[in-house]
C-alpha cells in the first residue's frame, strides 16, 4: 500500500475544502433567491422556516456535487408515463431542495402526483413533506402552483399541517392576494386540523390582509370573525387585534377600534395606548389622554428590549382636538408632557402604521432563567412537594 506523506495529505485536504467551498459558491450564486428582497414580510424567515430550508438547500446541493445534472436527468426518466416507475420517498427529498428553475418545479409537482398515487410509496413513509414544498416554492414565488396543489384533491392531505398553512397564507398575504387569504383561511378552519379551527398565526395574517384591504367590507369581515374566535375561545395575537383595531381607525370608527382593544391589557403594549390615545382625541375625551401619555413618561425603562413610545400620530390627533376644546390650562398641560416626551426620547420617529407592520420575530425564551432550569436529584433526597404530596396522602 502507497505511503502518503504529510504535505500529500494536507494538499489532498486543501483541494477538497477547495471544491466544497467552490460548489456552495456557485450554488449560492446560481440558485440562492433572497426572500422578498428590500421588503418587510409579515413574517420572519426563522418562523416560517425559510432559513433552515435554503442550509438544507445549500448543503444536499453540495452533496451532490456535479452529479446533479445527472440526478435530473434520472428523475425525467423515472418521471416518465410510460415507464411507470416507483417514485422514492428520497428522490422526492432530494428534487424538493434542488429545483431551482420552471422545468425543475414542474418534474417535482410531477414526481409528486406520482408519489400521492402510489400507496405502497407511503406505507412507511414518516417524512412532512408539505411544509417543505411550500417552502421552495414560497423561495421560487410560485404562488399559483402551492394555492393549486394545497386544493388539489391528489395532494391537499400532504399539507395537513399548521406549518403548511401558515407558509401558504404567508406567500398569499405577501403576493398581495388578499382575498386568496380569506378563502384557504375558511378552507383550513373547515379542514379542521389535529381539531383546532382559527389557528393563531394564520388568524393573525388574515386580520392583516383585512387591513391592507382597509374597505367597509373589509371591517365588517374583521368583526365577525373576532365574534367567532370568542365564542370558540381561540385566541387572536396582539398584532392580530392591532391590525383590526388599525383597521376600525382608518375606517373611522373608533368605537368599535376601543372596543377592539379592550380586550387586551395596555399596561405593557404601548401600541395599545396609542391606538386608545388617538380614540379618545377623536371622541373629544382630550384629558383622558393626559393619563395615557404620563404612563408611557413613566415607563423609563425598556419592556422585552422596548422603550416605550409615542407615535407622531397621537400627539397630532390630540393637539388637532385641543384646538377645538380651547382650553388654556389643558394646552399648558399637553406642552408640558410634550416637552417631558421629547426630552426622554419618548417620541417614535417611525409612523404608527409602519410601525404595526414591522416583522414578527420568534420570541426566544430566557435560557439561564433559575426556573427554566432542570432540577437535579439526589439520591435519597426528596423535594418539598413531593413531601407535601406524601403527608397528604
């Protein structure tokens, strides 16, 4: 057997880190599409799972290496009608990450009918493939083909899960095709998925979608499905009930926008206050605003990385009221904690509405939080609730 020295090995080493390095460079500059670029999604990347999808991209990519021109060549074969060949759960895999062009695309939804149809195929198959496609597609913006094989017949079971919906409404809210978000949103609350209707994050895009659509129908739609998540008790985000009550504003109503946010607590969300501020300067409460404005001067520190804030928005809604009102002492008041507001920094350079459709980004737990740690025992050795439990029994 041949001897390698160590320069040999070393050169070996450095010529294969080469060609790893070279194939992801090209990859990535062949095949890497920036998700909606220069523009703010609804959603972050790492909350759809955009991120860890373009890695897994990038890393079956370099696994293949030059051999990938070959796999599609076999893949259009074993594509083929007339041959009728097994389409295999890893072909599948493997196509779903490395279609980078419409022909790709198109032998996928081929291999996927395919695999659908053929049983045997899935028998043993634990593999979720639907968030994935939908991935890819949301990556290559082919918003027809995932509204096409989410209702298809042959397909619609692969995405049964919260994740596909949620990447699908994303892509559709995204594409400005807001009506498409209201009907696959009633399509899913049918489907009923592991039991639940009015799934959270999906809620929450569709309350965007009626924002942006920002008509009287638009509202009434909003209304009555905030009636319907209270009495099935499903939940709506904050963000949710922000943009409906944003909505009731810009459609100017604003008993309805303070109805809206009555239903979350303020003590902490200062979008909230302002939303409530600007409510009651247009209802002519000018000095309940007061109260709002001195519990934001209050909070001096931040909340979750937050400094609490003023929008311009409010401040003009109640100095336009104020006017009317003419009151010289209230005028006083107001150009005080105006002035108290600018000197702590308290009003927000950003509009409230750019502001409301800001990204929503995975909020992380505390890691070295004392309670979120495990506890250790010792041998011999018995928690205080356990001894509780023991003299009660």
């Amino acid at each position: 057997m041949a001897a390698f020295s160590l320069p040999h090995v070393l050169r070996f080493s450095r010529q294969g880190a080469s060609f790893f390095i070279s194939s992801s460079q090209r990859f990535l500059q062949q095949n890497y599409v920036p998700i909606l670029q220069c523009k703010r999604n609804l959603f972050c990347q790492e909350i759809l799972g955009l991120d860890g999808f373009q890695r897994q991209r990038l890393m079956i990519n370099d696994r293949l290496g030059n051999l990938r021109e070959k796999f599609i060549d076999r893949m259009n074969e074993v594509a083929d009608e007339e041959k009728q060949q097994t389409i295999f759960t890893d072909d599948l895999k493997t196509i779903v990450h490395v279609a980078q062009n419409d022909e790709e695309v198109n032998l996928m939804k081929v291999m996927l009918l395919r695999y659908c149809k053929d049983s045997s195929a899935q028998r043993f198959n634990q593999y979720v493939f639907g968030p994935v496609i939908l991935r890819l597609l949301y990556t290559l913006k082919k918003t027809d083909l995932a509204l096409e094989l989410f209702l298809n017949e042959s397909t619609k079971s692969i995405f049964n899960q919260m994740a596909s919906c949620t990447i699908l409404l994303d892509l559709l809210y995204e594409s400005k095709r807001y009506e498409d978000v209201i009907n696959i949103y009633k399509e899913i609350n049918e489907r009923k998925l592991n039991g639940y209707i009015y799934p959270g994050d999906c809620t929450t895009i569709v309350m965007a979608s009626f924002f942006a659509m920002n008509t009287p129908e638009a509202l009434q739609q909003c209304k009555e499905l905030m009636i319907a998540c209270n009495k099935a008790n499903a939940n709506i985000s904050n963000r949710g009930i922000i943009f409906g009550a944003m909505l009731a504003l810009n459609q100017n109503d604003n008993a309805l926008a303070l109805e809206m946010i009555a239903t979350r607590n303020d003590n902490f969300n200062f979008v909230i206050k302002n939303i409530k501020g600007i409510c009651f300067a247009r209802m002519g409460r000018v000095e309940d605003t007061f109260p709002i404005l001195r519990s934001i001067l209050q909070h001096d520190t931040p909340y979750k990385n937050r400094q609490m804030k003023v929008f311009p928005n409010m401040l003009s809604e109640i100095k336009s009221e104020m006017e009317k009102v003419n009151d010289p002492k209230m005028a006083q008041q107001l150009q005080l904690i105006e002035q108290s507001l600018k000197v702590g920094a308290f009003i927000s350079d950003v509009p409230l509405e750019d502001f409301v459709r800001q990204t929503i980004v995975k909020v992380r737990q505390t890691q070295n939080s004392f309670k979120s740690r495990e506890r250790s025992f010792v041998r011999g050795f018995r928690s205080r609730q356990q001894q509780i439990s023991d003299n009660q029994n």
